[in-house]
C-alpha cells in the first residue's frame, strides 16, 4: 500500500514583508514617472520665488519677506506632493489592482498604506529640497539642530496625515481625474492662512476663518522653530489638527476601502 504524502502549503508572507514590498512598488513607480515628483518641488519653488523676488519688495520693503513666506511654503510642498497619492489610489482602483490583491494572502488594505509611507518620504525629500532653494534666496533661519528635527517632525505628521486624507479621496473618486480634481480644492488652504500674510491684514470676516483652520497653527509653529518667534499654544494646537486629521482619514479611508474594494 502506498502512502500518501501531502505538500505542506506555503505560510503567508510576514505583513511587513508585504509593507515594504508595497512601500517599494509605490517608490518605483516614481522613479518610472517622476513627473510628480518633479510638479511637487517645482511648483513652490516657483511660488517661492514669485513672493520673494517679484511681490517681495512691494510687501516688506526690508528684503525679509523670504524668512516670512518659507514655512507657508513648506506646507504648500508638502500638499502639491501628497495631493499625487489620490490619483495614483484612484489608478488602482480603476485598474483592479486592488480586486487581484484581495486573492492573496495578505491584507489588501496594505497597498494604501505602501502609498502613503511612498509619499512621506518622497515629500520629505521635496521639503529638504525646497529649504535647500529658500537658504540660496536669502533664508536665514535661526533653529537650532533640536528645533529642526522638531521641524521635521512636525512636517512628517502633517504630511501623514494630509496624505491619508488623500488617499480617501482617491478612494471615493470615481475615475483619476475626478481624484486630482477634488484634491486641488485642498490646495486653497495655505492662502486662506497666515502662510503668505500675517492673519491680522486680513477682512475680519476672513480673519476668523484663518484664525481656525488646521494651517495657520502649524504654520506658525513651523515659522517659531525656524526664526525663534512665539508659538504660544500654536504648537498644541498644530499637534492636535495632525492628530485629528489623521484620525478621521484613517476611519475615512477604511471605511471607502471595504465599500469600494470589499471585505477580505
């Protein structure tokens, strides 16, 4: 009698091995297409220096207006480049990438998240970038190593979270053009701040508007670290929008995601 012998199924990868292979995917997808990449430094870059050396003189006839506008231009770059994360969710989505990943034995959400950690750290590099451009048009911030790794920090947790957020929108639009049209609405947010003007030249009306919104805090802490002015409560204040951002796009983004993509 002969006996038989059964193959032993092969274990399921670990999840961070699936992580990093969707973190991996999602950064070589940006080398294959930079394009981006490339908008998302380009852009601020741009603006930066059409504040600072066209409107420059006419608002702060000083010359400092560059230390005032960089900070508001970090989160603008930040923005441009997570804004890329909706239409790229959007593509998987409409591609069925998302349906062929369900079949495997791993969590399908994970591709969402290799997409979000892509874009911080591709953000991260466009922000040093930009500081980088900003030092070379005459910015001279005052931080000390701690309080630039504070920066950076708190770069890296709005980042976060405006990037879930987008991600949810990639989720719930209909095709990638729809994606990258929803997402531009976000991009209003820093001008509607104390990014480009102080808060207090703006119509009252508008003042109370940027006065509590998510940006003005987290501007004016990023500005404080840099240049030494007072944060006061800004900085709790700039923590606690990251946190609640990210909150609602994570529950946001879960919630789009088994409508959408289904339940393993």
């Amino acid at each position: 009698m002969t006996a038989l012998t059964t193959t032993p199924l092969a274990s399921p990868p670990r999840p961070t091995t699936v992580f990093a292979t969707f973190v991996a995917r999602s950064m070589l997808h940006t080398l294959r297409t930079p394009d981006a990449l490339i908008m998302a430094i380009a852009l601020p870059t741009i603006l930066m220096v059409l504040f600072t050396q066209v409107f420059g003189g006419a608002i702060d006839p000083s010359g400092g207006y560059v230390d005032y506008v960089v900070p508001g231009i970090i989160l603008l770059c930040a923005g441009f480049g997570a804004a890329s994360t909706a239409v790229d969710v959007a593509n998987d989505m409409k591609a069925g990438v998302i349906e062929r990943f369900r079949t495997m034995p791993f969590r399908a959400e994970t591709v969402i998240a290799g997409h979000v950690v892509a874009s911080l750290v591709r953000n991260l590099v466009a922000t040093a970038i930009v500081i980088l451009v900003a030092v070379l048009l005459g910015f001279r911030p005052s931080a000390t190593p701690l309080e630039w790794a504070a920066t950076f920090a708190l770069v890296a947790a709005y980042i976060l979270a405006i990037t879930y957020l987008f991600a949810a929108i990639g989720l719930a639009a209909s095709s990638p053009e729809a994606a990258s049209g929803y997402g531009f609405f976000l991009m209003f947010l820093p001008y509607l701040s104390s990014a480009f003007v102080p808060v207090d030249t703006m119509p009252e009306w508008l003042r109370w508007i940027a006065d509590n919104q998510p940006l003005t805090p987290i501007i004016e802490t990023i500005r404080g670290l840099l240049l030494g002015t007072e944060i006061g409560a800004d900085g709790w204040w700039a923590i606690g929008w990251c946190a609640l951002i990210l909150a609602v796009a994570l529950v946001l983004t879960r919630v789009l995601f088994r409508a959408k993509a289904g339940r393993r």
